[in-house]
C-alpha cells in the first residue's frame, strides 16, 4: 500500500465504517482491515492518519487500530512469516516515540500501550535508544510530554513485578536502573519542589500530582525484584519525601466527586503501596522509617470518610499494616490490649459495613460485584484488606482479637433481632466478620482449607445462616440470603455433609431469585458442593443422593438462564455443566428439553460470542448431553446430529472464530460414536476442512487435526474410494504442520491416522515423498519433540507395512539409509519416547526390525542387531530420558501472540486413547521373546551366539526372564 492521500482516504472510510452498530457494514469493514493489514506502510498509513486526520474520531480509531494490530502482530514466532516488514518496523520505532509525546491524551495512552508491546519484544536489544530518547525529554519542562515518558516506561517496566528472576531479566533490570534511576530521582525532587512553589495553582497541582502518581508507580516496579543500590542509597530522599506526600493536605486537590478517587487520594495509595513492598521485603533497611509510615497512615486511616473514592487509598492503607503485623519483629507495635481495641473498632469494623455504594453496585452493578466478591478481584476493596488484616493479626493475637470480635459479633446479631428489616446490615457484617476470622487458608478449589478452633462453624451455620435460607420467599433479604449461600461455599469443608445435604434444596429454590447476585451465587454454590470429594476419590455428594432433586434442579438453572441480566452467566452454565457431570444417566430423561434449549442458546450467542467462559461450559454440556446418551444408546447419535448441525452450519459458514474449534470437537465426538461408517453429512464437510484459510489460526488445529483422525478412523476406504483426489490435500495439511515447531505432533498425529487406517494402494504413491519430507525436516532443524514423534511413526509403519517394507524404503531414497538411521536415530534416542501407547507401538516395530527384516541377519546391518536389541530392552527397563537440550523451550499453543483464539480444550469431548497394536500384542516383552523363539527356529545357533559373544550379562539377565515368562527358549 503506497502512502498515498488516495489510500488514507479509503482506510478513513473502512475505519468510520468500523465504528458502525449494524453488523452488516461493520463486519465487511472489519475484514477488510484484516485483509490489508499484511501490506506493506499499513501500520505507517494507520500513523499518518492518527498524526494528521482532521476528525477525532478517526484518529482515536486509527490508535487503537494500531495499537491492536502491534499487539497481533509485532512478535516474531519461529517457523511463521514475519507479519510486519522489517523497513515498516524501523520507521514505527523511529517515529512512535515523539508521535505519542506530541498526541492528546487518549491518543497517548494508546501508543504508550503500543509502545511497552514493541518493548516487550525488541528492548533492549532491538532498540537500544529507546531509553535515552525517553530520558533526554525529561529535560524538556513540558510536562505533557514528561507525563508522556512517564505512562510509557510505567507500561514498559511494570512487567518487572511479575517476571520471574532470570539473568536476563537482571541484566535489563540492571540496563535500567543505570539510564533511569538517576533522572527518575532527579526529576521526583524537581516535581515535588514545583509544587510548593505553585501550591496555589489547581490546574499546576493537578499535572505535577499526576507525574508524582506515574514516579511512584515506576518506584514500585524498580524496586519490586530486589532492592537496587541505588535506590538504598538514595532511600533517605524517596522516603522522607513519600511520608511528607502521606501527610499532606492541599485543599485544591480535594473534589467533590464522592466516587472518583482524586490525585492525592491516587498518590497515596501508591505510596501506602511502596510502603508495603519495603516492609514487607526490605524490613531491615526500611526499619529507621517504619514507626513514623505506621503513624501516617494510622492517622490516615482514622481520619478519612467513609465515601468510595477513598476506597483504593483505605484498602492499601490496611493493606500495610497487614503486611507489617504478620512480621515477627514488629510484633511489639501491636502487643498491648488497647492498641488491639483500638485497630479493631476504628480500623476494621468501620471498613466491613455494607455502605450505600456497595448495596447500589449489589442492585445495579451485579456483574462487577460478583466479580469483586466471588473471584478474590475486591484486592482493592475496604471488607478484603479488613478481612487480611484480621487474618494477619490472628498469626499471632488469635486468642485476643477472636475475643474482641466475638463481642462486636453478639452485639451486631442483637440489633439485627431487635428490627430485622431496618438492621440487616448488622448482621451482614456479623456474617464477614465471622468469615474473615475462621478463615485461616483459603483456595478457589477447595474454599477455606484451614479454620479458626475458636469459631464454631456449625453453629453459626444452623442458627443464624439456616434461618435466612428457610425463609419462604427467595426475594427478602438478598443481601443475607447472598451472605448465608456465601457462607455455605466458603466454609464448605468444615460444615457436616447432613447440613451440606440439607442445603441443597434451599440452594436450588435460590435459582428463582430475582436478585442476579443471589440467583448467580446459588448456582456457583451447587457448583462447588457437586465437585467436593468424599473417601476414594468419589463426588461427596452423590447421584442418587440428587435423585429426588433432579428435575427441579434442571428446570430452575435453565429458567435461571431467562431471568433479566442472567441470559449469558457463566456460573449459571457451569453448574449446568456439573450437573450433568454428576448425574450423568439420571439426566437422561430430560435430554430431548435440553438439548433443545442448549441449541437455541448456542444460536442466539454465536450472533455476537461476548463471553468466553458461559460459550466454554455451554460447549462442555453439550458434548456431556451427547456422551451420557449414546453411552446408553449408540443410535441417538443421529438425534443430536439433526438438533445440532443447522447451528454448526450457520456457525462455520459465518467465520464465528471463536465457536469453530468447539464446533470441530464437538463433530469429532459424534463422528466417533459412530461405529464403522461416515455418514454422507459428513463427508459433504470432508473437503471444506482441507481449506488452507482454516490452518491458518492456530486455535483451529488440535480440533480439526483430531477430527480428520475421526474420519479416517471411521471411514478410510470411503475417502479412498470417494474422495481419492482429496489425498493430496490431506498430506498437504501434513505437511504444513510438519514444518512448524509448535505443531509438528499435530502433523505426525494425522500421518499416523493415514499410514494405520487408509488401504495401503489409496497413499502407495505418496509414501517416498512422505519419508523424505520427514528427512529434510531432520535435517533442518532436528528438536526432541520432533525426535520422538518420528520414532512413533516410523515404528508405526513398519508394525503396518512389515520391517522389509521399511527397509527397502529407507534404502529407496538413499543407499544404506536405513543402517544409518538405526545407528544415529533408533539406537541412540529410543529412550526418549515417553507415553505407554508410543513405547508399545515402538517396542513392537523394533521387535519386527530385529526378527522379520532378513537384512539384519546377513547383510552389513547384522552389526546394528545386538546394539538394537540393547536399545530396546533399554527401553523396557531404563527410565525415560526426559532430558531436553538447553536451547529448547517450546513455544506453546498459549504463548503465540495477539487475539487468535487459543484452542481450548473440551474436557468432556476428550477422546479415548487408542492403542494401535492392541489387538495384535498384549505383553510386548513377551511378544519379543516369542519373535525371537521364532527367528531362531528359522536360523538354529545363530540367535544364540550373537547374545552370549556380545550382549551385556544385564539385558542379558532380562531377556532370560522374558523367555521364561513366555515359556520359550531358544535353539
């Protein structure tokens, strides 16, 4: 694409069109980027626009499309085309830096995002300016672009508080701090004299406060792997500065909005935040500063509102003093009884009330607070950093504060008695004050792990949660009813299964309630109770324990998908999906409705797939529907097929990529049902998945490899006979997908499938060319996955077409190939080969080399016959070599970049593992010492006399034992 004012012109159009709410413009629009987005000056046209455009709109599009396409994009995969030209990539880091540092705001943030995304691949290395540019603008005094700077490396440097330590990341780490530490501190003294020189100044403040965010924020990340020299040095100017942050108050900064936290309110909570880190992983250095930071934000604490801005800045707050009771050594700050007292009144009870803001976001905001309370997301909320202060006291003032709380719970419970509909929130944080101080341990899988002795949990339970949960209508309380199913899912593990048993009717009643936090925690909570296990391993709760609740059960989580706010939530699904799981054939009866119902459901989302969680389950319990039935009745096959097959149409003929992969594992679970034959609805399919475009996402191939394994297995002489010329495309998805690192198993998955299930003359004209793909593969790039995916296959041939017939192949291509790669291959890497199935498979094609192959008994191969024997009694015997050369590190399905759907796996489509040689070979050491019986009543003494003159009295030892296990001996 030139850079021409004719094509800004057209991609102003496609972007405008892009914005557009009606599908029909929008999605051509959107696929005409996609199309051109390979071209050449593309990303450079998208930066034309975004620099030079009149209209706004524009050119914040053009920036998000930008940064989204450096997003898919910028990352170089190993075995995959370079998407972006190398002169497109040099003039977007010669340009992108001033660019960003000249654009409004919102246009800003988008390129810094850009930006940390091109760092993240080519700093330091590829772009070793990038620093110095950044650094340099800070002597600038337009703090605009200062601030610029700042996003930039705060977007490029936070990764540094979750990276694993490795030398490399030291050495950028390192790189850093050499270029940044310096001008960083410089610029934060510079900053905070500014401001008191323009103390008066609102609209100053305002742009010097949000610098001094961004320079707290990067104090955070440099700090975060280890603490620098340089910061320790310069420790005494960062803190005594921050603690004079903490206490400041400057009237100008305050707003008036009770929801928006402000600048200062922003500024302090990062600073409680480094606190936090230095008292947490630096406590010997930060200990001369420590006293004065637990006044400040003592202080802090006791004197801030209750409004929800000051959210972030009391749960950070909190959270330092968490971190800093749990340390031995501050213990003494908070051993006397009043100071206890005094924590837990002003502190920690204040900040577990249910406030107006949380029951308006209750009512309005489900979706968020759901997310916040169930899924641990409320990091930042007052009631977590209450709970975790709570629990850090308890490490070792259990006794005290259980006592000082059990006051305030009694007390909270009486009030809520006296007026039960005026006072609920009384005994809502009754309810969390219990919660936070059983709960010593807690995980998502198994809720609370380890308890408070000084609770009484059942107790609790039957009287005051029960209660709430029996009371006839579904619709009172549902702040309560949502606390009392909370309280059942957390503490799941310490109440008695007969009260577990007892709930669940009242859990299933909840599916009805029109609040979407109750109806949704209802389904969650029956979720967790359908995984929990019992002795050996067994659901704890049973099938036939569910008996009498079956049908209500089903029918109040499907009109629980109709209730307003609730048509696509994830919880809901999944604990569809666990119900089918446990009950398995009790559902039967019900499938017909089901399936209907799931079917619609599934048409009405692939309009417009927004979640990806509801699409997964939604996708699970379909495939459960399926298995449950046909394992009790094969033929129904062919009634799901009619209910499902119109929505997979309507599915692949729309490009839904994100339904495509489930779609493709769901057929492969009804094509297996079938028993020895394809119907002609699939084989109408069979061409359309040879398509190059669909190879091309690499979410797609795991499924449609495994599906194409379907259709072979099932019906190999079909495609032979029907769609021989569709051959050739099949061993071309073959090899497209041998080439690539990340998929070459998947192409040698599908190659078995060929070689094991085809009629030998269907693919006799391909098999030269196959080997010696294979061979320049080998040679180019030689990896142990690939090592040991070619070990399975060419075992596999030879189990297949006899040890002779690979033999002469080898020899086909290349005179003495097949000694060679016996001697440099099969000998020396058969340990490698991991997985039962593949060491069988292997076994017994060695087995057949040493025993059926003549050239191996007299020819100059007879030489490699001892060693073979060795490598393979090796494998038998020996642990598996698992070892992995160090320049190996595969890259996975997950790590390639951008927004190609990864492929996610059904676990109820999951497919048996087939064992190719079972029926021939159940005990492959014996099947080798029956193939040597053999072999040597064919050649009397010969067998013999190789293994006494040249085997080792080890193998040897074993190979006795395999002859007396199969009860032979040999001539």
């Amino acid at each position: 694409m030139e850079l021409s004012d004719a094509n800004l012109q057209t991609l102003t159009e496609y972007l405008k069109k892009t914005l557009d709410p009606d599908p029909a413009i929008r999605r051509p629009a959107e696929k005409f980027l996609e199309s051109v987005e390979g071209s050449q000056n593309y990303p450079l046209l998208l930066l034309t626009l975004l620099e030079k455009s009149q209209e706004n709109v524009i050119k914040v599009c053009a920036s998000v499309t930008f940064k989204n396409y450096i997003k898919r994009n910028w990352r170089i995969v190993e075995d995959e085309p370079n998407k972006i030209c190398e002169s497109d990539r040099i003039a977007i880091k010669a340009n992108i830096v001033p660019l960003m540092l000249s654009s409004p705001e919102q246009i800003q943030k988008q390129l810094s995002d850009a930006i940390s995304i091109i760092g993240r691949e080519d700093f330091p290395q590829k772009w070793p300016d990038l620093l110095t540019e950044m650094v340099n603008r800070f002597q600038s005094g337009d703090f605009h672009v200062i601030n610029g700077v700042l996003r930039t490396a705060h977007s490029l440097f936070k990764r540094y508080r979750h990276e694993f330590k490795s030398n490399e990341l030291w050495t950028e780490i390192k790189l850093v701090l050499d270029a940044f530490a310096l001008p960083l501190t410089n610029l934060f003294k510079a900053t905070i004299e500014l401001c008191s020189t323009h103390a008066n100044d609102a609209s100053a403040l305002k742009v010097l406060f949000s610098s001094l965010i961004l320079i707290a924020k990067l104090f955070y990340s440099l700090n975060f792997q280890d603490l620098p020299e340089f910061f320790e040095d310069n420790m005494e100017t960062w803190m005594t500065n921050f603690h004079s942050l903490l206490t400041l108050d400057n009237k100008l900064l305050q707003t008036d909005d009770e929801e928006e936290a402000g600048l200062l309110e922003l500024l302090k909570s990062q600073i409680c935040d480094n606190a936090a880190l230095y008292a947490q992983k630096y406590d010997e250095e930060f200990q001369p500063y420590l006293p004065r930071f637990v006044t400040a934000i003592w202080n802090l604490l006791v004197t801030t509102g209750q409004e929800v801005k000051y959210d972030l800045l009391v749960s950070n707050a909190i959270q330092f003093l968490a971190s800093v009771c749990e340390r031995p050594h501050y213990k003494h700050l908070f051993e006397d009884q009043n100071t206890l007292t005094s924590i837990c009144e002003k502190v920690i009870v204040p900040n577990m009330e249910f406030r107006a803001a949380d029951e308006e976001a209750f009512e309005d905001n489900s979706e968020e607070y759901i997310r916040r309370d169930l899924e641990g997301s409320d990091i930042d909320t007052r009631r977590r950093a209450a709970c975790d202060l709570v629990r850090g006291l308890c490490k070792f003032f259990e006794g005290p504060v259980t006592g000082i709380f059990s006051g305030y719970v009694n007390s909270m419970l009486q009030e809520y008695a006296k007026n039960p509909s005026v006072n609920w929130k009384h005994k809502d944080a009754a309810i969390y004050l219990v919660t936070s101080l059983a709960s010593k341990a807690q995980t998502q899988k198994h809720g609370i792990t380890q308890a408070n002795e000084l609770v009484n949990l059942t107790e609790f339970f039957v009287n005051h949660i029960q209660p709430d949960l029996k009371s006839a209508t579904v619709n009172e309380f549902p702040v309560l009813k949502a606390d009392g199913i909370k309280y059942i899912m957390i503490f799941r593990n310490q109440v008695p299964k007969e009260q577990l048993l007892v709930s669940i009717p009242l859990l299933i009643n909840h599916l009805q309630a029109e609040s979407i936090v109750v109806h949704t925690y209802a389904a969650h909570a029956l979720e967790r109770l359908f995984t929990m296990r019992g002795t050996n391993n067994a659901t704890l709760i049973t099938a036939a324990e569910m008996a009498p609740f079956v049908e209500v059960l089903l029918t109040n989580l499907f009109k629980a998908l109709t209730l307003p706010g609730s048509s696509e939530n994830e919880y809901i699904m999944k604990a569809i999906m666990r119900s089918f799981s446990l009950l398995q054939e009790s559902i039967i009866p019900y499938i017909p409705s089901v399936i209907t119902q799931l079917t619609q459901k599934l048409l009405a989302v692939s309009k417009n797939p927004s979640k990806p969680h509801f699409n997964h389950y939604m996708f699970e319990s379909i495939c459960l529907s399926v298995r449950i039935t046909c394992k009790a009745n094969p033929e129904a096959v062919g009634s799901f097929e009619e209910a499902l097959f119109l929505v997979f149409t309507e599915i692949l003929q729309n490009d839904v990529q994100e339904f495509i992969p489930y779609v493709f594992q769901v057929m492969s679970l009804l094509l297996e049902m079938h028993k020895n034959e394809i119907p002609s609805s699939y084989m109408a399919l069979f061409p359309h998945l040879l398509q190059p475009v669909l190879w091309e996402r690499t979410g797609n191939i795991p499924p449609l490899v495994r599906l194409l394994q379907a259709y072979l297995e099932r019906g190999a002489s079909t495609i032979a006979s029907a769609a021989a010329d569709k051959i050739p495309g099949l061993l071309g998805v073959f090899q497209k997908l041998i080439a690539s690192k990340a998929n070459d198993h998947q192409g040698f998955y599908l190659l078995n499938s060929i070689i094991e299930h085809m009629p030998p003359e269907s693919v006799d004209q391909y098999r030269k060319q196959i080997f010696i793909l294979l061979f320049q593969r080998l040679q180019n790039s030689k990896t142990t996955k690939f090592i040991k995916s070619f070990l399975v296959f060419i075992n596999l041939y030879c189990v297949r077409y006899g040890a002779l017939a690979l033999q002469e192949i080898f020899d086909s291509i290349q005179p003495k190939m097949f000694g060679m790669v016996l001697e440099k291959i099969i000998i020396p890497e058969i340990q490698k080969v991991s997985g039962q199935v593949e060491k069988k498979i292997c076994a017994v094609g060695i087995t057949k080399i040493l025993t059926e192959c003549p050239p191996m008994m007299d020819t100059e191969y007879t030489k490699l016959w001892i060693p073979l024997l060795q490598a393979l009694i090796g494998l038998f015997e020996l642990p598996e070599d698992d070892t992995i050369p160090d320049e190996e590190h595969f890259i996975d399905i997950e790590d390639t970049p951008g927004y190609q759907t990864a492929f996610s796996q059904l676990a109820f489509a999951g497919k048996k593992e087939h064992d190719p040689v079972g029926q021939m070979v159940n005990n492959p050491r014996i099947h080798l010492a029956q193939s040597l019986h053999k072999l040597s009543t064919a050649c009397p003494g010969r067998v013999l006399s190789m293994l006494s003159t040249s085997l080792n009295a080890e193998a040897l030892q074993y190979l006795q034992g395999y002859l007396q296990a199969a009860s032979v001996s040999l001539l």
